[in-house]
C-alpha cells in the first residue's frame, strides 16, 4: 500500500491557479426545486436560476490571497456577496436552494446547497455569502 498526498507548495500553488482562474467569476442563485448533483450540466443550473424582483448574479472581481488552512493545506476565500430583495415586497418571490459558482469563460466551478430553503419574499429579506475554496494535502 501507499501513501499519497499533496505537499503544502503544491497546496499553495493550486490555490494561487484557481484564484487567477476565478477572477471575474459570477455567484449565481438557484432555487430550491433544483437539487444538483455532481453530474448536472451548468444549463441545468441556469434552468432553476433564481429571479425574483432586484436578482442580480454577483461578480466577484478578484479572491482573497491564498492562507494556511485550518488543518492542512491552502484555502482562498471570495469576499462577501450579499444578495437581497430590496425595500418592497417582490411580486415574483423564490424560494433559494444555494448557489452557484460560474468563471469567466462560463464554466461552472463551484455548487453550495444551502441546507434549508432560503425565503426571498419580502422587503429586507437577504443572503450574506462569502465562499471558500479549499486546497488540502489530504493528510
């Protein structure tokens, strides 16, 4: 048997890769009725996409710096997106089952279900994200 296992440069320098990759990327939301799974194709993603009144997808321009992750590894982390239905009530609500991660050449890279429903159905109703990609050694 043998051991396998990625070292913390190796760690650090796919965590600086995927931060130059994600630069531009877009969180998206979908809704609840949408259950991913690893096999579904980014149109399906977009089939479910949210669209209550005020849904804008975020860009996120540029990731934080790599870190040393707890545990082991590297991890980048997005800034905070915050998602929000505005001051009036939305005459078309959703409700949110997670989001989605699209880079800019349009592929999907990364999916968040959230683990209960997320109601954007009345004034003040929000969604904070922030997202964390993590790069670990495996050991």
């Amino acid at each position: 048997m043998s051991v396998q296992f990625q070292p913390l440069s190796g760690c650090l320098a796919s965590a600086t890769a995927m931060q130059t990759t994600l630069v531009n990327s877009m969180l998206r939301l979908f809704k609840s009725s949408f259950v991913p799974s690893p096999s579904n194709a980014l149109a399906d993603y977009i089939a479910a996409e949210a669209d209550y009144d005020n849904y804008v997808p975020k860009q996120i321009a540029a990731w934080n710096n790599p870190l040393l992750a707890p545990g082991s590894g590297y991890q980048i982390i997005s800034p905070l997106e915050q998602f929000n239905v505005g001051l009036v009530n939305p005459v078309v609500g959703n409700l949110i089952g997670g989001c989605f991660l699209v880079d800019d050449q349009n592929r999907l890279r990364l999916t968040v279900i959230f683990t209960q429903a997320v109601p954007m159905q009345l004034a003040g109703q929000g969604i904070p994200i922030t997202l964390t990609e993590l790069f670990s050694t495996g050991v």
